[in-house]
C-alpha cells in the first residue's frame, strides 16, 4: 500500500504547499485515500505548517470531508423536497433493506455507506443520488436494484453502464440566452472592440442586475472594484470569481449552463475582468457537480489554446487573463459571497461581516467581483447586443431574461427562460402544471406562493428569484416543505451567529414536534416568534430568510398548521417520567415517589 507521504506530496506540490489551498488539498487527498484519517491531517497541517486545529476546523465544516472512514462506495440520496416527492425516500430505504445497511453506517466489510445529502441540483430528473460525487438521476427501483447489485460485486464506477450518468439538459424554453448561436470568442472580441470604459459603458445602459437573487447592478459592481482605491499591502491585483456553488434547493439552471454553455461563462468572467483589470479569476464549483469538473478543465484548455484565456488575450497586450477552478465540498453558505472567499481561501465558508464590501477587499483582501453564472452569461449578451438594446426586453426596472428551473408537480420540468415581467399563471400552463395550489419560488429561502398570487410577475420588483421555480399540486401537504426546509437550515446554518445556530435548530425541533401529534397553540405561536428572532438578528442571509417559507405557508395555508394541532395550550414533546426509567433503574428504585405525577 503506498505511503501517506507518496500520495499527498504531490498534491501539496501542484498546489505549491499553498494553505489558501486547503480545501482542495483535503478534497483531493480524500479522493486518493477515502478518508481523512488522523494522520492525515496532522501530515498536512505540518506539511503547511498550520496549527492542526485548522486542518480539523475545515475538515468538520464541509460535509463532503470526513474525519471518519466511509464505504467504498459512498451513495447519498438527495433530500431536496422535491426528490421526496418523486418518491427518493422509499428508494433509499429499498436500497438498505437490500444493502442490509442502516443509513449513515458503513458496512461491516467496509464496501458501502448510504445517506442523504442536500439537494444535488438535479430537480428536473430526480429522484436522484450522488455515488462518490457523480450523480445518478432518473432513479427507479429497478436502477436502484442494478445499482445495489452493482455495489455488492465491487464493480469499479468505470465499468457502471454509462447511461446511468447522462444528465439531461431539459431546456423547455429558451430565448434571449439559451436560444442565440455563439461564436466562441466573439463576447471577447466585442468587449475589446468596446475597450473596458466602453463595457462598462454598455454594461451601465443595459441595467443588467445580479441574478444570484440580490438584484445588485452588475455595472455599480464591477465600477466600484475598477475604482477600488490601490492598498500598499495588496498593491493593484483585482480578481473576478464566479460563484457556480448553486445550492438553493430546487435551482439548476446553473448546471445546465456550465454543461452546455460553459464558453459564455468563461468569456463572460473574461469580460468582467477586461473591465475592471483584473489579471486572476476562480470558478467555484459546487462538489455536487464535480462530473462537470473535466469538461470545464478541457473548455479553459481550449480557450488557452485559442487565445481567449492566458497572456495577451486575443492579441491585446495588456490583456492577461487566466481562471482555476475551485471545487466546493457540500456547504449551501458558500453560495453567500463573502462565505465563498473564506472557503476559496481555503478556510471555513462563514460569511464575513460587511463593511468592507469584495469589490474593496476580497479575495486575500483584492479588490473582487463575485458574479452568478447566469449574470456572467448576460454579461455576453449585453456586449454583443448593446446594453440599450439589452435594456429593451424585460420590465424597466428587470431587463432582459430570467432562466427559471421549474420542477414538482408539472409535467415538463426543466429549463424555462423568459422575459422578465412573465406571470407565474403563463409559467404553470406552459410547464403543464394544471392542478398546482402553491409555487415555492427562489428555493428554500424564497416566497411560497398561492393560488391567488399566481397573477404576480416574476421581476426584481415583484416576485424576485435566483430561478428556483418547485410546484406544489392540489393533492400535497405543505407541511413536508416545511418540515424539509426546516432540517436543511439546521444543517446548513454555519454556526457562526446565535439566533440562527440555535434558531434553526429549535425550529426544526418544533416542527417535528408538531409532525409527531404534539403540537399545541404554544408552538405555533413559538415559531412565529423564532421566524421574527432570525429575521431580524441573524448575521447573513441564510438566517434571516430560514423561516420566510414556513412564515409564508403558517399565513397563507393556515389549514397545514390547524389539522394538527392539538386543542391543549401545551403538551411536553416527550414522556419525562418514561426518560426517567434509567435513573430509576441505576437507583434501584421502583416507588411511587420516584415517578413523577403519581401521589406518594
Ligand atoms: Fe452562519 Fe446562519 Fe449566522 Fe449566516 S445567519 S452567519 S449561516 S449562523
């Protein structure tokens, strides 16, 4: 068996014994060695020459690094609401019963593990699974069949049919964006013709906002990192970061666009870094979607290849550009902005507190454009149209296309791209959702909708969404989202701030309580009173919007509350005399004054 130091020194090598590296270093040596055993980590901390403790700080952050062994085969089921509804749930069970397993627990033998993981991104053709970070959609209890059979013969993922791992586009609609032909080169080749005051010139007129969900014009952005004034310690460098850690369940626009529009990505960023100056840039790319990892590396070798990345871009000497991508490791905060330069810097992803903004002090404190993919694609279009023509689609204060990810109960989930001011009833009768009573728009953290909201637009200023689009058909129970959406910020609130660690914790408590029949008036009226807790003293966003869909369903579909609670004012959510049993049995006492509620 080769040696500890005879597999992570080259690792540590090509990444130049860097420790903004970590991540990446821990994510690859996992791969080499499955784990990340003890000595692992101390070999790396001394190799860096870092305290241990953040070696262990970064291993416990991102649930996609273990300080455990795991399976040979590591299978994790997606846990996204709409993945339940397509049935993930009975399939991971069908798969233990036949895998003897109990989930979360490596086989005796060491082969295989099974459990669940936030949404992987694959809505559309879900249920789906990671099985050692590639994702199998599509599932049925027949694949899940061939693939247990699969894991039982110790058959290498290599030898796995091919078919199992094809992820469809799934592009319903397309226009502005998904539907134009591109030359590869010629969103560069246009900027450079414009010069970088002319692109963001082009950018100002086309009003073009952010499309992670915040809405913030890209121009103000990109000026304001241009302008950012020069520092003696960081000097002029500037860098442009693309934030592909697209983690709000039920959104996977992002993954279609990396897989088939990647060209418009990278130029895109190329684009953005033309205009403010910047000479490095990062994709960081969600764990979840390491199979796009190859095609991405092969795409940046041929825009090197072409000129269109690299020194002396298209013939313009002053234009050096290159982009690393950056894997991340299973953390939905990485997705904030300021949570993803933590984790590129190879720390735990925990958001900073703002003032200084990125564009002053980023990434190792250069002035940073952190962007969405999509923006970074519309970045494209606006330098081949023009930003004025940009500016002539959409709504005045909304310009141009929105690409939703619609899925649930409807019968073409997939790709949507519209103009912006599109009403969410068109939305419906275009994705053949004909019985639907409630649209959770923008992800976990976003806005449910009812059936008398449906005349609503989405736009920054109506319905604003980063493109989640779950549909919610007459016959469901709201409730599974709400409990759903509860568990998933538990896990992925960062710790970082009280109200939210121990808020979203509390919620989730209460909200099984309710699940399990014991919930009264008092936990009702309990949440309403943690929603406003997080809302208002959570650190970053994850926390003030982890209650805005529970907020919403308790108000809108008071029904889903009422059916279940019970008429008391309150009830324990355990039996404390029965948890008492085991002091009784240590004590060696059987009396009745030994019992609660019973006279002695
Ligand atoms: Fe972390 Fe939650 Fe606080 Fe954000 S609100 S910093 S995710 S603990």
């Amino acid at each position: 068996m080769a040696s500890l130091e005879t597999v992570v020194e080259p690792i540590l090598a090509r990444y130049r014994r860097d420790p903004t590296a970590l991540l990446q270093i821990l994510r690859e040596t996992q791969e080499a060695l499955d784990w990340l055993a003890p000595e692992t980590r101390q070999f790396i901390a001394r190799e860096l020459q870092i305290p241990l403790t953040r070696v262990e700080a970064v291993t416990q952050f991102y649930a996609h690094l273990y300080d455990q062994p795991r399976g040979k085969f590591r299978v994790l089921f997606s846990d996204n609401i709409t993945d339940r509804m397509a049935g993930s749930v009975a399939l991971m069970e069908h798969m233990l019963k036949r895998l003897k397993l109990s989930r979360g627990v490596v086989s005796i033998d060491g082969l295989v593990s099974v459990d669940t993981t936030s949404c992987t991104g694959m809505c559309d053709q879900g249920p789906a699974l990671l099985v050692n970070n590639r994702a199998v959609p599509k599932l049925t209890p027949r694949r899940v069949d061939e693939i247990c059979d699969l894991i039982l013969t110790g058959a290498p993922l290599a030898d796995w049919p091919a078919h199992y791992f094809e992820v469809e586009d799934n592009i319903r609609r397309a226009d502005m964006l998904l539907g134009a032909p591109f030359k590869p080169g010629e969103a560069i080749r246009a900027a450079i013709a414009l010069g970088p005051l002319g692109v963001l010139g082009e950018m100002r007129k086309s009003n073009l906002r952010g499309r992670g969900g915040a809405g913030f014009t890209t121009a103000v952005k990109w000026e304001a990192c241009r302008n950012a004034p020069e520092t003696e310690r960081q000097g002029t460098e500037r860098v442009v970061v693309c934030n592909a850690d697209e983690g709000e369940p039920g959104t996977f626009k992002d993954r279609v666009l990396l897989q088939s529009f990647s060209e418009r990505v990278f130029e895109g960023m190329a684009i953005a870094a033309y205009a403010i100056s910047a000479r490095k840039g990062f994709l960081y790319l969600r764990g979840e979607y390491f199979y796009l990892l190859a095609p991405l590396e092969a795409r940046l070798a041929d825009m090197r290849r072409e000129n269109l990345l690299g020194a002396g871009i298209c013939g313009v000497e002053t234009f050096d550009f290159d982009i690393e991508i950056h894997l991340g490791a299973g953390a939905y905060i990485c997705g904030e902005e300021t949570a993803l330069i933590e984790s590129l810097e190879g720390k735990p992803g925990r958001p900073r507190i703002r003032p200084p903004f990125p564009v002053t002090h980023g990434y190792l404190g250069h002035p940073t454009v952190v962007n969405n993919v999509e923006t970074l694609c519309k970045a494209t279009e606006v330098v081949i149209r023009g930003g004025a023509d940009y500016a002539g689609h959409g709504t005045r204060e909304s310009t141009g296309t929105k690409i939703l990810s619609i899925s649930g109960d409807c019968e073409r989930p997939g790709l949507y791209e519209y103009p912006f001011g599109v009403r969410i009833l068109q939305i419906l009768a275009d994705c053949g959702a004909h019985d639907a009573m409630a649209v959770q728009v923008s992800g976990a953290a976003g806005t449910c909708l009812s059936r008398q909201e449906f005349g609503r637009r989405i736009a920054f200023e109506d319905v604003a969404t980063a493109g989640s689009f779950m549909v919610f058909g007459r016959d469901r129970d709201l409730f599974d989202a709400v409990r759903n959406f509860a568990h998933f910020f538990e896990h992925e609130s960062c710790g970082f701030c009280t109200p939210c660690r121990v808020g979203t914790a509390l919620v989730a408590r209460i909200v099984d309580k309710i699940a399990e029949g014991h919930g009264a008036r008092y936990e009702f009226n309990e949440l309403a009173r943690l929603h406003e807790i997080l809302r208002r003293m959570s650190h970053c966003g994850l926390g003030q919007t982890a209650t805005s869909a529970l907020h919403n369903i308790m108000h809108k579909f008071p029904a889903v509350f009422e059916r279940r609670l019970i008429s008391k004012d309150f009830e324990p959510g355990f039996d404390l005399d029965a948890s008492l049993e085991k002091a009784r049995e240590i004590a060696g006492r059987e009396d009745s004054s030994a019992h609660l509620g019973v006279e002695a």
